[in-house]
C-alpha cells in the first residue's frame, strides 16, 4: 500500500488519471443514468462520435488558417451541443424512437465529415482526431483535467438541483406536461449539459470507454436497484471501480487501461441480468418489502418496467 501511494505522488500523470476516473464516474452517473431512464442509450456514442467530426473541423480550420484561433476542443463541444439539441427537437412529441434515428443520422453526418476533412489536415494531425476515438486517461494534461472538472461540477449540481424534475421527464414527457411542468425546457436542459460532459470525457477517455462507461453502469443499475438515488450512487461506484481496476491492471499487464475498465463495465450489466433473473427464480422480490413511497420519482421509476411492458403488448 505504501509503495502505491508513493507511486501516486511521484507521477503526476498518475494523479490526473485517477482525478480524471472520478470525474468520468460522475459524468457517467449524473448523464448515463437519465440517458437510460429516456431511451437514449445510443445518445453517449453518437455524442462521443460527434466530438471526432468537430475535431476534425477545428484542427481544419486552424492550418487552413479560416479561423486560426479555433481550438479542436471547441468544435468537439459544438458538434455536441448541435446533435444534442438534434437530438431534443426529435424527442419533443416524448417519443423515444425518433430521438434514436436522430441521434444515428447525427452519428453518420459527423464521422462522414470527420472522414472528408481527414483528407484536407496535415497527416501528422490526423492521429489526434483519432485520439477522440480510442483515448488514453494516462496522457491527460492539466488542462483536460480542469475541463472536465468544471463541466462535472456543473453536471452534478444540475442534476441535484432538477433531479424529480429529470426522472419526470425521462420517463412520461407526455404526462409531464399535462401536470402543467415547463417539460420542454427540462428536456433540452438535460441533452445539452449531457452532451457537453460527454465530449470532454470523450476528450479524457475516448468514445469507445465513454459509451462503455455511460451505459453499462447505468443499464446494471437500473435492472437491479428501485430508487433513483440508488440508481445514480452505484452508477458512479460500478464506473469508478472499473475505471480504477483499468489503470491498476495497465501497470501489471501491457494493456489499454480504458480496454479494462470498458469489458469491465460491460461485465457488470451481464452480471446484473443474471442476479435478476436468480432473484426472479427464487422470489426473493416479495410482495410484502414493497413499500409505497412517498417520492414520485421512485414511483416513476418502478412503473416504468410496467409501462415498457405494455407497450409491447401493444405493439403486438
């Protein structure tokens, strides 16, 4: 243990990766968890795929000398902003089902632009848009570190702030403006802090580790916890550990340490659906531990199984 902690304090880099694996883990339990609640698991990859095109398009504009002073950061958060509120004006009407084919025909247009200017960026410069794809948590500057602080601090608050409101949206747009609630302005709230977080953990870690972490924890959660509370603290415990198992597993074996933490995270859903349907086999879900509650939010959260179940009958 000591030999660890003295690892930690000699090797700056190692600091901001393990600040930077926090951060990530609130990104992912404060975005991730709402994204599932709506549907829009897909949203964190085609986020995270925007940020290469809007890469792509800075380090462009920068050597064409169009607008020299353009840094590549920026045009990843605008090409986020831009396919969140795509993303938004789809999803007013509360249908989860245009949001998906919004969020893939934004996903196509910004790979498809990174590609085409991929040809017109010194080829030196090209890695870096790939950065954005793959990343690597241990190369992080202070700078990336910083971003991504200030845009998590702004995330966590917001969502403590409009936590019953989020849950009310993600779950019945339609009812939720019946009861009077400014629902559309929640709605293009939520995308867009989202969106913006995504991107810079995108910049810290790469899109194929975003989605991984975003999604996995949150899909996990929501298959074996009732409360939204809970939901969002073991999104951020199952993310963390797995991003920390990553980074101590790249000091033992030669590998990518947002490849560990990705499986990892991955592994946990699968782990979830097996512990459900054990729970199932067993009725260990009683009739007599369910309690009413007093929380709106824990009462959308446990309808909205029930309501995804008859929607497919429905449909059928």
């Amino acid at each position: 243990m000591i030999d660890i902690l003295q690892l930690i304090i000699d090797s700056p880099f190692l600091q901001r990766a393990i600040i930077a694996t926090v951060l990530v883990a609130i990104v992912a339990a404060a975005s991730g968890t709402f994204l599932v609640f709506r549907g829009l698991s897909f949203m964190a990859s085609g986020v995270a795929h925007a940020a290469l095109g809007g890469t792509a398009l800075g380090i462009f504009l920068q050597d064409s000398g169009l607008i020299p002073w353009f840094d590549p950061i920026l045009g990843a958060l605008l090409f986020s902003v831009l396919v969140a509120v795509f993303t938004g004006y789809a999803g007013e009407s509360g249908i989860t089902q245009k949001m998906e084919v919004a969020v893939g025909v934004s996903f196509a247009l910004s790979m498809s632009l990174a590609v085409f200017l991929m040809y017109y960026i010194p080829p030196y410069r090209v890695p870096q848009i790939w950065g954005y794809l793959i990343g690597d948590i241990l190369l992080l500057n202070n700078i990336d570190v910083i971003m991504l602080a200030s845009t998590s601090v702004l995330l966590g608050f917001i969502t403590l702030m409009f936590n019953k409101e989020f849950v009310y949206v993600s779950v019945d747009m339609e009812g939720s403006v019946a009861h009077g609630m400014n629902a559309r302005a929640y709605h293009y709230l939520m995308l867009i802090v989202s969106a913006l977080a995504i991107a810079l953990a995108t910049k810290a870690v790469g899109a194929i580790l975003v989605y991984a972490i975003m999604v996995a924890p949150a899909a996990a959660s929501n298959e074996l916890v009732k409360s939204v509370s809970g939901v969002i603290l073991s999104v951020f415990l199952i993310a963390l550990v797995a991003e920390l198992v990553g980074i101590a597993t790249s000091f033992v074996v030669y590998v990518s340490p947002s490849a560990i933490a990705g499986i990892l995270a991955a592994l946990s859903y699968l782990l979830a659906l097996q512990i459900k349907r054990m729970r199932e086999r067993v009725h260990v879900d009683l009739p007599d531990s369910k309690t009413e509650s007093n929380d709106p939010t824990d009462t959308f959260i446990e309808s909205l199984s029930t309501n995804e179940g008859h929607e497919h009958h429905h449909d059928h």
